[in-house]
C-alpha cells in the first residue's frame, strides 16, 4: 500500500508532497552525505529527483548533491516539494532498513509540514513493518541554500586530480590524522600529496606524516606550487561519508586561495544514483578560513 493510501498518523495534507519506494542500500546512504555536515537542512524534490545544497554551520564546509528519481523504485510528486527537514530523525528512522545483503524496503512521503516513513523487514517468514511520522521543521528556520561555484571558474582557478579511488582518499585521511588536526594537500606531477606535522613550542617539527595518492593531476599554471591546508576532522567526516554512500571515482580540485571541491557519483550498471561535491574551505595563513566563523 503507497503512502497515500494510508491514515496519516499525524497531522494533514500541506501542499505539493512527493512518494519514494526505495531500499536502504540506495536511501540510508544517500543521506549519509549531507548528515556528514548537518543535522537539517532543506530537503526538496522536484520531477528530476531529491537535490540538496547545504553549508555546515561554521560555513566552513558545504555539501551539494542530488539522487536521481530513477535512483528509487518509485517517485512520485507533480511540483517541487520544500521541507524543513530534521536530518538526524529522518537518519535515525531510516536505520531501521537494513542495508547489507538484506536490503530492506523503505516508503516516504513528505510534504512542507510532515514526513512520514515506513519500513518493512522480512524474518523468515514473518515481515515487520514500522510507520513513523513527525513534523518538518518550518523552511524559514533553516540555513539557507549556498551558492554553487561554477564550474568554469574551478576550471581556471584550480588543480584537478583524479580518478581517486574513495578507498585512497580514505587511507590518506586517516594516515596525515595520526599527526595533526590539519593537512596540507598539494598537486604534483604524479598525484596528490597530503603532508601533516606535530611541532613544539619552537615551531620544530617532532611527527611528521607524507601521504601520495598517485592518479592523474591536470594542473593549472602557477609561478608558485598549488596547496591548501584543510582540517582533517572535515576530511574524515568526507571519507566516512563517502565510503558509507559507496561512491565511484573520485575528483578533487585543489587550489591556494579556494576552497577544496571533492566531486563524487554513484552508479549501478551504469545508471547515475546519487551525485554531487563536497567542498571545504582552507586555514588562511592569519588562522582563519576562507567564509568561515571558525575551524
């Protein structure tokens, strides 16, 4: 039975709604990448699937990223849906389907006032199926949507480097994570270089971690060196993210005095899921961040 063919638990009919029936392989990790961020945010859906754009609030990270209507099994709505969306409720629910090699239905219908999410699991031969639903939290009480450079201008200002397996991104995250809170990350002939290090009170170096990521890197030219020195609690938070989604190949665009863009997608037989960017703004030279209130 779809959603609109249930008793509401709470609350009535507000507007346009839109209807999913999807799975928790493909729902669970989608929302995976904008709760690495945010515990709410905008949550829309137009005729061509879920777009949401975020900034975390520090504003020092942004996440943009879209699953595809045909991503789901079924969608349904016939005008573009607005919610004020309480990411960390709609997370916690949805981890009641699994999404391992039992990968468990999941139905949605949201509208501008209330979600509401059923999921059914199968034991043996007895199916559970858990209805839960809560009020959105009004649109204009959340962060406004960013700003999206374009991607010309990436093409000028930066240095791209890919393909990087997420794996890769990973391992290296967590190698320059073992000595320091911050990472530099810099293009080179060969790949991408991450490099950390521990210093004392006067400014000696006492750890220090080197990390390369061979892959192709189409650099711009430059009369000095591209680098960006990136806070590695935002990477980790990136690569956890990105290795629950399952994301394919990975593209990162690194530059002096702009933000990090981490380009990521989804596929399965060919057909695109889920996709978008991370982006993180650098620790500037003075201690502070390109946008940001604080890192």
């Amino acid at each position: 039975m779809s959603a609109s063919e249930q008793t509401r638990l709470i609350g009535e009919p507000s507007g346009a709604s839109v209807e999913i029936e999807t799975t928790g392989d493909v729902f669970r990790r989608f929302l995976a990448l904008p709760a690495a961020l945010v515990d709410e945010c905008r949550f829309k859906a137009d005729t061509d699937g879920v777009p949401i754009k975020t900034t975390d609030p520090a504003n020092v990270a942004m996440v943009d990223v879209r699953a595809e209507a045909d991503a789901f099994a079924s969608f349904e709505t016939t005008s573009e849906v607005t919610a004020g969306m309480d990411l960390d409720c709609l997370t916690s629910r949805a981890a009641n389907a699994r999404m391992g090699r039992t990968d468990d239905e999941i139905q949605a219908a949201i509208d501008a006032s209330t979600t509401e999410l059923e999921v059914g699991r199968t034991y043996g031969e007895t199916a559970v199926r858990q209805r839960d639903a809560w009020l959105n939290i009004d649109v204009d009480m959340v962060r406004e949507e960013p700003n999206v450079p374009a991607r010309e201008e990436m093409d000028r200002e930066y240095a791209r480097a890919g393909p990087v397996d997420p794996q890769a991104f990973n391992a290296a995250v967590e190698g320059v994570g073992r000595a320091s809170d911050f990472a530099l990350v810099r293009p080179e002939s060969d790949g991408l270089v991450f490099t950390a290090e521990k210093t004392d009170d006067d400014g000696d170096a006492t750890d220090a971690t080197r990390v390369n990521v061979e892959t192709y890197v189409d650099s711009v030219e430059r009369d000095e060196a591209v680098s960006s020195l990136l806070s590695i609690d935002y990477l980790t938070d990136f690569a956890s993210a990105l290795k629950t989604a399952r994301v394919d190949d990975l593209t990162l665009w690194v530059s002096d005095d702009y933000p990090l863009f981490v380009q990521f997608e989804r596929t399965d037989d060919g057909q695109r899921l889920y996709g978008g960017q991370f982006m993180l703004a650098p620790r500037l030279k003075n201690g502070g961040t390109i946008g940001g209130d604080e890192q």
